[in-house]
C-alpha cells in the first residue's frame, strides 16, 4: 500500500449525464458524454462504458468530434481548458489553456485550426461566442489565447446556439430574438418575435435553435411548444418562417437529420417527434420515453439519434425510431425521501429514483441496475397534480424481503397511506408483491425497520407512525388451503401514552426493539413485546436512534433535535454519556462498531466517527460539505483496505458515501487523483474484431492480396519475425477463455519475451 | 353628446351568402367577388378596399367562376352554361352568351387576354375569342372521358391520383412548366409538365384543399382549405450561395372558420374568401413598404351599402333581405332608468310584413318612406310600389300597378321628407322624380346623366324641406340637384376615393360627405362651397386612429333639435360629431370613454373634443335617430351568423 494521504471528500459517480448533448463517434459505435468533471465513453451497441476520459479539474462543459480527424475528441471545461482526446485508447493528447470559464464548445469544418466557444466576460450573465485558435505545437500543454468575439450578448446554453452550411453562418437565439451572423459577409441580421407585451404571444421566448445541414434553413423551438423554421433570413425583408405545432410544452432541443429531410424534437411531453420533409402533417412519434427529453443529437453517419433525458439517462435510438440502448446515471429527477439504503444482495445503493420507483444503483459501475416500480401507476406529468410519493422503504432479512410505504395527501384530512412487502424471487431475480396493506396506521409512518437478528425465524416488521403507535408485522402462513402461501399480518399494536411514534429500531441480535415516543426512548422485549425499561433525557423530539453493534451492543444512541447525543447503557439502564451534537445523519457501520453522525452548523457539516463505547470520536472531518447533508449511508467494502493509520481504519471494511441536498453522491476516498486514473480494463474485443459481412469478404480479399503483394516487396528488407503460432505463450493468450486468464500485467513480461527475436535467429 | 333612449334591435336575421370566387385585377387593382347567390361585388384595394360596385344575384346564375380579362372586363361563367359579361360603368350584365356545353365549371383567360377557355360539364373545353365588344366561339377542344373538373389544361396521366378518389380541384401552370394541382386529399403536387412525373409532395390538410392562386411573379401561391385554412407557398433559395430554388410552405393562416372556396394573390396581400361569407386580406409584411394602413389584416363581412331604412313616424324597420323584406315595428318601453340600464319592454317588437319578391333576382334597393305608408323595392328588371294602409293593428298592402316603362331597374330609391316625392336612381345614369298620390302617382321629372357619362348613381340624399336632391356615382363628384326648379344646381369637386354616405342637414341645406378614405366634408349647397368647419378640419387633418377605421361610414344623419351635430356610423362605431368642440389632434384620446360623472366640468371640457364615440354596437348595420331622444341601432352578432352556416369541418383542439 502507497503512503497514505489524507481523506478527501470525492464525488463518486451519479453526475450528470445529460448536461450536455451527448456526440457520436464517426462510425456510430461509441457515444460520448459529459459526465461531471469526465467524459465517459459508451459503446452503443452494448451500453456499456468503455472508457473514461479524466484529466478535467472542473465540470467538463461541451465535447465535439474533431473535425478533421474523427478518431479524436475535443473536450472543453469549467476549468477552463479545451483537451484533444483520442477516444479509442482513452489518452489525452493536449491540453490548450484557454483561461477563461468556457460554457459550451463548437467545432465546424471549414474553420481549419480554431474552435468556437461561450465564455463569460464581465457581468455575471453576459455571454459571449468566441473563436479560439489553437496554435500548432508538439507540446502537451498549449496556451491558447488568441480570442475573437463571434456574438456578444448570448444565452449561455449550447442548445441557443447553432452553425450552419458548413459554418458559413451562426445562429443565435435569446428571449425574443434570433440572431444570424453569417462569416463572409461579417453581418448580424436580427429577427425578433412580438414579446410577452401581447398576452397572446407570451410565450414565444426561443429555447433552442438548429440548422439545417444542406439548406439555408433555421429551425428555432419555443416556450409554447411551436416550431418555427426560417428562411431567406440572409435579407432582413423577405425573411419567412413556417410554423410546426405539436408540443405543448416548451421545446426542448431540436436536431436535424444527417441528410436535413427530417427535424428531431423533444420536450416536456417525453415523445420524440421526427418531422420528416419538415411539413406539419407528416410526423413520426417515438412516445413514452419516460422522462422530458433535454437534447437530442444524431450520429454522424447518421442511422442513430440519442436522447438525453431529465432523469439522468440517454437512450440510443435507431433511425427507425426504435430505442436500441439505455444509458442511465443515478436519477436524481426527485425528492429522496426513502433516504440511502444497500440491497445485500447486489449491494447496490436503493433510494427513490423515476416517480414511483426505487432506483438500483451501482456504485462501482456508476450506473443504474435496475428500476423497481412500487407505485404501479403511469405516472401524470402537470403542474399542481399530488402525486403519490414512495416516502419509505427498507431492506430485511438479507434482501429477501422488502418493505415499502407509499402516501398521496391532497388535504390535511385526507391521508392515503399504503404499506407494500415484496419478496425476493429467485426464478426470476426480482422483487414480486407479496402484501399490500391499505391504511397500515392513521397517520404517516414515521419509520420502519426489519428484524435482522440471523437467529430470529420468523421475519418481522415494525413501524412506528404519527398516530402514537407502532406496530409489529409478521410473516404467517395464509389462510390458503394447501398452506403454502405467506403473507403479513399485523402482530402486536404498542403504544406509549399517546405520544406520536418517531423512530424505531432493533437490536443487533433481535431481542430488544427501541421505539422513541417524542421525548422518550422505550425499550420492548421482541418475544414479548413487554415494554422493558424508558429513557428519558427531555432533551427535545428523538431524532435518531440506533443500537450499538459487536462489542458495543450494549448501547442505545439517540440524536434529538435539540442537538444532544445521548447514548444509553442498556445493560445498567443508564446515560453513558451526552454530547451537544446537531446531528443530521447518523448510521451504524454494519461491519464494525463504528458510527458516522454528520453534524450541522452555519458554515457547513461535519463528520464525526466514534464508538459508542469510547467518548472521543475516532475521526472528525470538519467542513465535508458546503450544503446540508440529507442522507448517508456505510457501503461494505467488496475487498476490505488495510489502513494502517488508526484514523482512517473506519473506512477499512465499510466506506461512507452520503447525499447533500443538491443531491450530489460524495464519499470519502484516500486515492489521490492520479491514482483513480488507472486505466480501465476493459476491452472490448468484439468491437474490434470487423463483423463478417459480404463487404469483408470482398473488401477483406482485396486488401489481403494488397498485403502480400506489400510484403513481397518488403521481404527482402524485413527482418523475418518468428511465427506467432508456434510460440506458446501467444497460443496460450488468445486460446485460453478471458473470464480464466490471470491479469494482463502477469502475462505481459511473458508476451513481451515471446516476441523478442532470439540471438539465434537474427543471424 | 346627450342621453338617448336606444332601440337595440337583433332580429335583423340577415346572412350573407358565402364566397365562391374570387379575382383580382392588377391593372385595377380592383377585386371582383362572387357570392353564392350570384351576387358580383367589386372591391376597389386602392380605396380602402371599399366595396364599390355590385350586381345583385339571380337564383339560376351560380357563378363558378369569374376572371378579369383585357385590363377591365369581367366574364363570369356558372353552371346555368352562360357566360356573362359584367358592364362595369352601367352596373348591369352587358351580354350572356351560351356555351352549349352544359354548366360551366371554370373558366381561364389566356396571358395575353384574347382568349377565354371554359370547362363544361359535357367534358367538353371551349376556347371564345374576346373582341372588343362580344366574345366569339373559336373552338372546340375534345371531351374526355370524365367530365372536366377544373381548368383542363392537365394531362390525364395526372389523374392517377384520381384512383385513390380524389378530385383535383384546381391547378396552376407556371410559365417554367411546372404544374401545381391541389385536389381532395388535402394534397398539394408538383408535377413537372414536360414528362408528367410528380416533383414534389406536400400534404397540408385533412380535408380538401379546394382553391390555388398563383402571383404574378410566380414566386409565391395561395392555397385554400376546407379546414379554413389558408396556406402560403413561397419559392427560396436552397442556400444564399446556389441559385437553386424550392417551393417551401410558409405561413398558414387561419381566419375562416369554413370551407376557404377562393383565394386570390395580389401583388401585396393574400385574399381569401370562403362559405363563412368573409373577405379576408391578409397583407404580406414583407411587400408592404410602410407600416401603414394597407398592412393591417382585413375581415369584410359585411355589404358597404345600407340593407336597412326606416319610417320614423311610425317607428318602423324595413329589412332588406337577398329574395324577401321584413318590416318591424320597432317595441316600446314605459319604463325609464338610468345611463346604461337595460329597459323592459312593454310591447314587443312586431313582425308585420313579409313581402316575398317576385321572379328570380335578388333585391337590389328598398326603401320605406318616412311616414311608413309606401314602400318601394327593384330588382335587375322590375321596379315594384306598395302602398301601405294601416286600420288599427290590421295592416293592407296595395301594389302600386302600371309602373311607366322606363322605371325597369333602380340602384337607389329614396322617398322624400314628406313623403311625397319618390326619386328612383336608375341603372342608366338618369334620375327620376315621381310625385306620390294616394294610391297613385306622377312621373314629374327625369334627370338625365351629364352628356358623355353613363355612371350610375348609387347614393341619393334629400334635404328635409325638399329642395334639394344629392346623387353620387361610384367615382364622379356628388351632383346637387335643385328639385323645385328641376335643374342641376351644382357639382361638389370629385375626389379620389368614392362616396359611401351623403346626407343634407336641415336648415342650413349643408351636404355632408363621407369617403372610403374616412374623410368627412361638409358642403354648402346654397352658397356652393366647403363650410369654414370643413376647411378647419381638412387644415388640421383627422386624427389618426380615425383614418385607420377600416369599414366605410355607410349612415349619416342629422339631429333635429342639434344643427351643430352630425350623427354617423360605421359597423364597430357609432359616432357624434359636434362642430362647436375643437377637434382632437393626434396627441388627444380619440375615444374617450364616457367621462365618469362625478368628475368635475373643468376636466370634463379640458377632454372634450369634437368627435364623441360610442363602441357599444357593433356589428353595426344601421343607426338613426327616431326622434330626439331615440335611437334605433340595427345589430348583427358574428355569432349569430357562423350558427346558421353549415357546421364546420370537426377538428379536434388540443386540450378539448
């Protein structure tokens, strides 16, 4: 293990995918996205991630293919940089220092050594498009300042902003107007739609503009969902434009087709709308996409168009408008009111996802398993509609089973509240609906909780609720008659003098059951269900509780809203100890006695790890966050770290990855920076392999005897290399199955060797 | 501006009948309209597009189509098979010539104007050749299998899409050999004539896309919907550098509720016309060279002529309608309230005549003599007089027989004051002046037209104490005529744009004069001059938003008890003009609401200025004034005409 440097709060995954456009590679086989401070790079055809282009320090802002060379891709970044990729092997080839904060990028064809972007020049929301030179140099490093201002005065979003005939003119759009500079005769022409003065024209602010690729043609959308394609706008007088009306809502994003006979829109309605020859009547839907679509784009050769969707996803679609792949990122679309829970099985965090839904989302491979439909219902995208919202969830009895808790209120008086328990199917790797129970309590349930004792054979539920009660769900045997269905019956209904239920929480070994009643904590006996004993510290509402695990089990945390951390001994009935603490978050590491509590102050949260047994925390991490942390949550670790520094050995065999309000996933890492780029492993050997179509074998014969005709010619001078069929270390490596071979870096010294040409042959 | 007791009145049932064609004369720059009744009515654009001549229909005569040819003649063929020529200064049918084809349903006029090509039912294509005074049967084109449909200058191999039902309902030919067709489907096409391939394809409706007009240039077209929608087809550039050009549809238009039967392209706007019975004109930003008046949308519904008058004395209306009159007694009212009170009637208003017209021609003219005892109405070939007796709440009808030869056909009638005197506008230009008696009467005097001119006169005005007699033509000056005396007295100098009212104020014998261009004179007939008023307001100009009106005053009239005032009405505003106030300028609100009352008189003079308008009424057909402190006010809600058309195509509105 390298030295160990200090623990840093890193972002893990679960950016934003659909910040930006995503772009196609030339051959349609990857497609790229801007993907917080990376660019990730996906293959269509699998989904999956090929590679990660790191080297940004900031969010990266735009990605354009090279133009003239499409086996690059140039990046550009809050950080100011713009970065030439060469995306096939993940490498970075330059780095050109622009310095000042860029928002978008553009490349066009015909503007041989220089790229357009948006940059940020005095004032906080005046924009500008400038062409960037980008002067010739080996170096890896470049400084590019050589600027020149295109259009001042702009929107900030890429989507505002549009080149077209090969670069010959740009278009521009902002609130009311659409402005067109065309290159060769350096003039701006302006056109500007009636405002928001005349009510029946409030809502013709431009959203969005593209250009047709072969005509002199602008497509702009609007707020009121309208379409409106420009012509002639090279004379200020005989300019025209056609409306096309199908959305509405606002228009999200436009894009052309390749060949420009069809016009892509998306909006708020979630349907892909191909208009093809650009008339009203003639329209192709692709529906139910699921989410509002932010941006579309299209493929350069054309057979794909991807959509970018609000919840975090995109959808690589064929030109037949068939959805062929589906990228999806952490959702971050609603309220997280489930909070971060880990499924043990797939160890994937669960929290709320699309409307409706628990989301599945693995953490190593930032991306999204799977979507849980727990509401069951098509979800009814309007303004002031009361939703029914997923508000609880929670895992027991080693992910065989699921509770969930959904509830809709539409007035004070009117509570629907439903409380769900699924289970796990084996045959069918998924969650089936075992009990559904209407109106579980009569008020909201505050919290729930399985038994997850090992030894405890019967699987138990309890839920705590507003009403003053909580209440003790078991797994019985159905009144069916061959006994052999199972369902959940409500078990033992407790309640403490009326006070409302807020937490509730079991022991490690399931023989006790804390349920806290506002102020005061009670302890049940879980064979009984005979209250115990009652702690008392009127110290505010219980916020939190948890029981201590292992060696600490004899311990009772609660967090109360007046800022006290209390932990209680069990064993003698009495406060250990109390701390002031505002605690926010507080979770027990599953694999270990350690707790994390995150408390929160004016200036930020901080971190605090402890034992309940010892008064002094093990760690204390000041400032982890700007924001308020919502959420947090311990992951077990796959492969357990050893850090020696006994500061850091909380995060030996669990990590803490947790939520701030602006629901960004942090966690704490000790890698440096240069470390997490270590290339990914992957290979994707179909992908390089040609498909054997009847062009390969045309295409393939003509280029062999090319070849040997080449080789011929070269005989005499090449050095003859040895036969790779006769050396076993190479039969070995392509013969062997991938899944068996050991890690490339053994086999590498090996291969190497094996291709060294011995001392015997050269002569 | 003084209080008035108003007659709201609504039962006025009158639809007009909707469009069918449409043409445009671009030497003119005059539109010639016809109605589904047969009625031709043209449209001077220059005037404020004011509707300055018209032939009144004939149940026979449907008229399919209609074209302008050599600068100023107007054919018009229909499905009775006749091809008919318009006399445009006479305002009556030059000649109906046979086609012998059976009904005709389109008619063509070569580029040059020599020729006219008329499609007939039988199949057949008929070329007539236009000599200066007729036209001439050329030729005969052979029949096709089916009947011709529209202007048949398509090959047949275009009807393919004829097997999918669909009917081509009309084509243009451009002078680069491209054909366009619209047809049923809802389909716009291309087609290259040369080797009859299909170029392009546009689908822009479900329903039928029924009418196509093409500019001069050839660089823009109009085409028309059954849905009301009106579509704008323009020719671009494919790339500001390339010289290539395509046909993009631009701009659609949805100012119809119904079937748009016949578009038109002048030079600056597209003119649309449909079975919602508008006349839309709608300008083309881009050729408008000044934001002015010309730019705004335009919406005719409504004729520029008087279909009402009114007995005063008896209080009651009479209604002219395209093949019938209705006369009402107005209701009457005990009760009294305050400003803007609704009042209950004691008595309702009463339907008391139903005077069918005889023969097949619509009603040009009627009128109701003031006392409410004669009434008098003309079509193209009678003139017809009825004498009204009225025994308590019995009411007789007498027709007035043995009407002299030479009353055939009227434009204008209009009875005297007193009711004593008939003066009869005729089609030929003269004007006759007939004594009534009671039950008879006496041709006393005809008029004729100045030596050289055979203009017709459309407006007539009487002065209240009988002496005098205003005629105006369509373009001429206003002619005063002195009626004791029985000569000319004098001319008011022509002005370029026509009349649309006239009216002599009592007492001082002064001829107020409105134009099309919203210009307001006054003319003093005894001392032969402009008024000092009317040389103050020319000095000064109308206020702006006065000129901008866009309907015609088709009403003036004259307060008894006020001589400073003059009362006129167009159909959004009623309006009175009182001379003794300083006129607005241009700075000045021109309409005022009623200043609230409780506002002092200072305020109230500082605002007041000389034209006092009311937009309470509107569509307003008719207003006149009873008698002091009564109003009639003749009103016909939009509303109420769409619910007598037929239903509209059913679209399906989003949201709905």
């Amino acid at each position: 293990m390298v030295a160990e440097e200090s623990v840093r709060v890193v972002r893990c995954g679960g950016s934003e995918l659909n910040f930006r456009r995503a772009v196609f590679s030339a051959d349609s086989k990857y497609i790229f996205c801007v993907s917080g401070d990376f660019v990730k790079v996906h293959s269509t055809a699998t989904e999956e991630c090929v590679h990660i282009l790191q080297g940004h320090r900031n969010l990266v802002t735009g990605i354009q293919l090279n133009p003239h060379n499409h086996l690059q891709l140039y990046s550009c970044s809050f950080d100011g940089t713009i970065k030439l990729w060469d995306y096939v092997d993940g490498i970075l080839i330059k780095t050109f220092v622009v310095g000042h904060k860029l928002h978008a990028l553009f490349t066009v064809t015909c503007a041989e050594d220089s790229v357009f972007v948006i940059i940020n020049k005095g004032k906080q929301d005046i924009f500008q498009l400038v062409s960037v030179k980008l002067p010739k140099s080996s170096s890896q490093e470049i400084e590019a300042k050589e600027l020149s201002c295109v259009l001042d005065y702009i929107n900030q979003s890429p989507k505002c902003i549009a080149f077209g005939n090969e670069g010959e003119y740009v278009a521009a759009v902002r609130d009311f107007y659409l402005s067109v500079y065309f290159f060769k005769k350096k003039t701006t022409s302006r056109f500007t739609l009636s405002s928001s003065r005349n009510k029946k024209h409030a809502k013709n602010n431009f959203t969005c503009v593209a250009c047709h690729p072969k005509e002199d043609c602008i497509a702009t959308g609007h707020k009121d969902g309208k379409i409106r394609l420009w012509r002639n706008f090279d004379d200020d007088k005989k300019y025209t434009y056609t409306c096309l009306h199908w959305h509405h809502d606002m228009v999200m994003d436009l894009a052309f087709s390749v060949t420009g006979t069809s016009l892509l829109s998306g909006g708020r309605e979630s349907v892909l709308v191909e208009w093809r020859d650009a008339t009203e009547k003639n329209k192709e839907f692709l529906p139910r996409l699921g989410a509002t679509i932010e941006h579309i784009s299209v493929s350069p050769a054309g057979d794909l168009f991807c959509t970018s969707h609000s919840d975090n996803k995109i959808i690589v679609i064929h030109r037949n408008l068939e959805a062929s792949a589906v990228i999806q990122g952490l959702v971050k679309d609603s309220n997280i009111f489930t909070g971060l829970m880990v499924d043990p099985r797939t160890k994937a965090l669960v929290l709320n996802g699309k409307p409706g839904h628990l989301q599945f989302y693995s953490l190593q491979h930032d991306k999204q398993l799977y979507n849980l439909d727990i509401i069951q219902q098509e979800y009814i995208n309007d303004y002031g509609l009361i939703q029914i919202e997923l508000t609880k969830a929670a895992f027991g009895c080693y992910g065989n089973w699921l509770a969930t808790v959904e509830q809709r209120q539409e007035k004070e008086t009117e509570l629907e509240l439903q409380m769900k328990l699924w289970m796990y199917n084996k045959k069918t790797q998924g969650f089936v609906l075992n009990t559904k129970v209407n109106m579980p309590h009569e008020d909201h349930i505050t919290a729930l909780c399985f038994c997850n004792a090992e030894k405890s054979e019967t699987p138990t539920l309890v839920t705590a609720s507003k009403d003053g009660h909580f209440k003790v769900w078991i797994l019985t045997d159905d009144s069916d008659i061959y006994k052999k269905a199972v369902a959940w019956t409500c078990d033992f209904v407790g309640s403490y003098h009326k006070y409302q239920a807020t937490n509730c929480c079991f022991s490690e070994d399931g023989s006790l059951l804390a349920v806290s009643f506002e102020e005061i904590v009670t302890i049940w006996d879980s064979e009984t269900w005979e209250l115990k004993c009652t702690f008392c510290q009127r110290a505010g509402k219980i916020r939190h509780l948890c029981f201590g695990r292992l060696t600490c089990s004899k311990y009772l945390l609660g967090a109360t809203e007046n800022g006290i951390l209390c932990c209680w001994n069990l064993l003698s009935c009495a406060l250990e100890w109390s701390t002031k603490l505002n605690v926010r978050v507080m979770e027990p590491d599953p694999n270990s006695e350690n707790i994390a509590a995150v408390s929160q102050s004016s200036v930020g949260s901080d971190l605090f790890v402890f034992k309940p047994s010892e008064p002094r925390p093990l760690y204390i991490q000041k400032n982890i966050s700007r924001e308020e942390v919502q959420w947090g949550v311990f992951v077990p670790r796959d492969v357990p770290e050893s850090f020696t520094s006994e500061a850091y050995q909380w995060l030996n065999r669990s990590q803490f990855y947790f939520l701030t309000k602006s629901q960004s996933l942090l966690t704490f890492s000790t890698k440096s920076p240069e470390e997490k780029l270590t290339p990914t492993s992957k290979q994707l050997l179909a992908e390089e392999s040609l498909p054997t179509t009847p062009f390969y074998f045309i295409l393939g014969k003509h280029r062999e005897k090319q070849d040997e005709k080449i080789n011929k010619a070269f005989e005499s001078e090449l050095v003859q290399l040895p036969l790779t069929e006769n050396i076993p270390a190479i039969s070995e490596l392509l013969h062997t199955p991938a899944h068996v071979l050991p890690s490339a870096s053994l086999l590498c010294s090996k291969f190497v060797n094996s291709l060294l040409l011995s001392k015997e042959t050269k002569r | 501006m003084g209080e008035f007791k108003v007659h709201r009145v609504r039962f006025f049932n009158y639809v007009p009948s909707g469009i069918r064609c449409v043409a445009y004369n671009n030497q003119s720059n005059r539109l010639a309209v016809s109605r589904t009744d047969g009625t031709v009515e043209i449209y001077n654009l220059s005037a404020n597009y004011f509707q300055e001549k018209f032939f009144p229909g004939h149940e026979s005569r449907g008229t399919e189509a209609l074209c302008w040819a050599k600068g100023q003649r107007l054919f018009s063929a229909g499905l009775n098979g006749e091809i008919i020529e318009y006399d445009l200064q006479a305002l009556n049918i030059k000649y109906a010539i046979d086609a012998f084809g059976g009904p005709i349903w389109s008619m063509a006029v070569s580029p040059c104007g020599s020729q006219l090509l008329v499609g007939c039912e039988d199949g057949s294509v008929k070329l007539l050749q236009i000599t200066p005074d007729k036209i001439q049967f050329e030729r005969n084109f052979d029949r096709q299998k089916r009947s011709a449909v529209h202007k048949m200058l398509v090959d047949r191999q275009y009807m393919g899409v004829s097997k999918r039902k669909c009917i081509i309902w009309g084509v243009a030919f451009l002078s680069d050999g491209t054909v366009i067709s619209v047809d049923s489907a809802g389909k716009v096409q291309f087609w290259d004539s040369a080797t009859g391939t299909l170029v392009k394809n546009h689908l822009i409706a479900n329903a039928d896309v029924q009418s196509i007009a093409v500019s001069d240039q050839e660089d823009s077209f109009v085409v028309g919907t059954a849905e009301g929608t009106v579509f704008h087809f323009q020719l671009v550039s494919v790339t500001s550098s390339s010289s290539e050009k395509q046909w993009v549809r631009t701009k659609p238009f949805q100012h119809h509720t119904h079937d748009v039967r016949a578009v038109a392209h002048s030079p600056t706007a597209l003119i649309s016309g449909g079975t919602d019975t508008h006349l839309v004109i709608r300008p083309l930003m881009e050729k408008v060279e000044v934001k002015n008046y010309d730019a705004a949308l335009r919406k005719i519904t409504f004729p520029h002529r008087r279909l009402i008058s009114c007995s005063k004395k008896r209080h009651l209306l009479l209604f002219q309608f395209a093949h019938h009159l209705e006369l009402w007694r107005l209701g009457s009212t005990v009760a009294t309230g305050k400003n803007g009170d609704t009042l209950p009637l004691s008595k309702d208003a009463d339907h008391l005549l139903h005077l069918k017209a005889k023969g097949p021609e619509n009603i040009i003219c009627s009128c109701i003599s003031p006392c409410g005892s004669w009434i008098a109405y003309s079509t193209t070939s009678r003139f017809f007089l009825y004498r009204l007796n009225y025994e308590r709440d019995n009411l007789s009808l007498q027709r007035v027989s043995k009407m002299p030869a030479f009353l055939r056909s009227a434009l204008q009638i209009l009875f005297s004051e007193d009711s004593t005197k008939l003066f009869v506008a005729s089609n030929q230009g003269s004007l006759h002046i007939i004594r009534l008696l009671e039950g008879s009467f006496k041709h006393l005097h005809t008029f004729q037209p100045q030596s050289g001119t055979v203009e017709s006169m459309c407006l007539l005005a009487v002065s209240p104490d009988g002496n005098w007699l205003a005629a105006s033509g369509t373009s001429a000056g206003v002619h005063v005529y002195n009626v004791k005396h029985l000569k000319l007295h004098c001319t008011v100098p022509a002005y370029n744009f026509p009349v649309t009212a006239l009216a002599i104020a009592p007492s001082t014998n002064n001829l107020v004069i409105a134009h099309s261009d919203q210009q307001v004179f006054e003319y003093s007939i005894p001392e032969k001059k402009y008024t000092e008023w009317s040389r103050t307001i020319q000095k000064q100009g109308f206020h702006y938003l006065w000129l901008q009106r866009d309907t015609p005053i088709t009403h003036i009239s004259f307060h008894p008890k006020r001589p400073m005032h003059i009362l006129l009405h167009d159909a959004y505003m009623f309006c009175i003009i009182d001379k003794s106030l300083p006129l607005p300028n241009d700075k000045t609100l021109l309409y005022n609401p009623l200043p609230p009352t409780n506002e002092s008189d200072v305020i109230r003079r500082r605002t007041a200025h000389a034209f006092k308008i009311s937009k309470i009424y509107k569509p307003l057909l008719f207003m006149d004034l009873l008698d002091e402190r009564t109003l009639v006010a003749v009103e016909r809600p939009l509303d109420d005409i769409i619910a007598q058309l037929p239903p509209p195509i059913k679209k399906k509105k989003f949201g709905t």
